[in-house]
C-alpha cells in the first residue's frame, strides 16, 4: 500500500513506521491516522514482521492530532466521527510488540499514540505533554486514562491542568519512558531493542503483551489467573521445548513460531 502521510519499511523480522507530515510537526489527521491504523494492521497480520516501530522526526513524534483539521468541527462532527476512536482501537489490539521511539514534541494526541505503544524509547530532546486543556478541550485519545495509569493521579492532573510539558529525564523518573538515548542514536537504539525482541519466540512475546496488558485491566486475583493460565499454554509451544532445550545445551535457540 501507498501511504501519503507516512513512511514504512520491513527489514529484519522489524516494521519500522515513521509518521511524516514534516510541516505539521506531524500532527494527526485524519488521512494519517487512517493511515497508521492500516499499517498497524497490516505488520500485525504480516509473517515477516515480529516487531513494530512507530516513530517521529527529530523535531516532533508528533505535536498532537492536527488543530486546522479539528478547530471548525462542532459536537455531532466528532461524535459520529468519533474522532480517532477507531484507529486508536485499532493500533491498541496489535498482537505484536509495538515500541514508540520519541524524540522532540510528544503532545496530546501524539503523547496518547506513544502511551498506546507497548513501552517508550525517548530521546533526550522529547518533550511530552496533554495540552489540549489550552484549546479548550480535554485529552480525547486514552490521556487521562493511560497516563493517570502510568504516572499516577498527581503527575497527570498536574500535566493535564496546567498543560506543561515533561522532558525526558522526568518521564523516565515518572516510569512514562523506559529508557533514554542521546537523541543522534534514538533510532539506533530502538532497532537493536526491536531485533532483540524479534529474536525471541513471537508466540511468546504475543503471550507476554496480553498477560502485561491484563494487569490494566482487571484485578489482581483475576490477572494472576490469566498469567498462570498463559504460563501454563507456552509448555504446549515447540518453542518451550526448543528454548528450555538450547539453555540446556549452552546454544542459542532457534524458535520457529510454533
Ligand atoms: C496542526 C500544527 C500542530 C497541531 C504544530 N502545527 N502543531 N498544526 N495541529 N497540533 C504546525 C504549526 O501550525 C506550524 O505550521 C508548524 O506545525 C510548526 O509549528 P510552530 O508552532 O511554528 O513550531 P514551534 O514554534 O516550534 O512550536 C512547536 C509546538 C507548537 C510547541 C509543538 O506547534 C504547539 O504548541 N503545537 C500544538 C500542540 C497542541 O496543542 N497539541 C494538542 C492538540 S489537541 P504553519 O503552517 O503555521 O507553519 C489533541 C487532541 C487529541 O492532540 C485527541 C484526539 C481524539
């Protein structure tokens, strides 16, 4: 497929998807986001990816959904659109391991697509934020939530409410971002840390993002449950054989998928 708002390529087991509207500091619209929901899908149904990475330019991952798109639109407009609802779902119900990679402006929209992402690699330039509260609307893509959920209520309502922006070091500190680079090797660092994962079984890393993705979702007792249910599955996977095996013969494993 031709996309006209992003760039996407496939090498190594890794999809790397690099939003691209360099003049709107790649603000969301929705031609984008369609987009991206599309290319999610598409590397999630693909045999020859086992990873995706999502990410900006140096200056912006993106300054959030795109505001000359939105400003005209009245309450029956985003409600019957529901105004990135779906492409959001989208993206959230990818099966494989999907890591945004940050550098520059991560704002409203663009801090929600990030925080959709499995975990987040900044560079020392990213700056995140929900500002939408200066244009007189809320975060409408998952903010309050998965960042409340994140950073805990204080740090949100705070990023929330006063619309600030957090740099790297503290969304590390707040456990926003797993880890940060010096922003020239951002891109570098995140295809190792993807070819890291796409050697491992995909069988397992799929089982391991829906057991981590449980603990936001239920309760303790009930994500115990679905864990050891799931730990209890991989021994029925040639890749447990073939893992536990190659430990045991001091060899790298060779997992098939199976
Ligand atoms: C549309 C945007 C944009 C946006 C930047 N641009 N952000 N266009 N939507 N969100 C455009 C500018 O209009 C400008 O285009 C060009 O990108 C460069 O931006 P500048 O403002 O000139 O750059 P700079 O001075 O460096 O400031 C960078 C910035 C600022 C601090 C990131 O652009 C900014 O505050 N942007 C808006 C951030 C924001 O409020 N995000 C939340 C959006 S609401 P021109 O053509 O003028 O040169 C949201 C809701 C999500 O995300 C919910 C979805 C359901």
């Amino acid at each position: 497929m031709a996309y006209q708002n992003l760039i996407v390529e496939i090498e190594d087991y890794t999809c790397l998807i690099r939003l691209n509207r360099p003049d709107a500091l790649n603000a969301l619209n929705s031609a984008l986001m369609a987009e991206l929901a599309a290319a999610v899908t598409a590397a999630d149904r693909n045999d020859k990816v086992r990873c995706i990475v999502i990410t900006g330019s140096e200056k912006a991952f993106a300054a959030g959904a795109d505001v000359k798109e939105m400003a005209t639109k009245g309450f029956a407009d985003v409600f019957f659109d529901n105004l990135f609802g779906p492409e959001a779902e989208a993206i959230a119900r990818c099966r494989k391991p999907v890591i945004a990679a940050v550098a520059g402006y991560c704002l409203g929209g663009g801090c929600e697509l990030a925080m959709i992402c499995d975990f987040i690699l900044a560079a020392d330039t990213a700056k995140f934020g929900q500002p939408e509260i200066n244009l007189g609307i809320s975060a409408g893509m998952g903010g309050t939530q998965r960042l409340t959920r994140c950073v805990g209520k204080s740090k949100s309502m705070d990023m929330h409410l006063t619309g600030r922006f957090m740099d790297a070091v503290e969304a590390e500190r707040a456990g926003l971002v797993s880890r940060v680079f010096p922003a020239k090797s951002l891109l570098e660092e995140a295809m190792k840390i993807a070819a890291k994962i796409t050697e491992k079984s995909t069988i397992t890393a799929m089982i391991v993002k829906e057991a981590v993705n449980r603990a936001q979702e239920t309760t303790l007792a009930e994500g115990l449950l679905f864990e050891r249910r799931m730990f209890h599955a991989a021994f029925a996977t040639e890749d447990q054989k073939e893992g536990m095996a190659a430990f045991l013969e001091k060899r790298t494993p060779q997992f098939r998928d199976r």
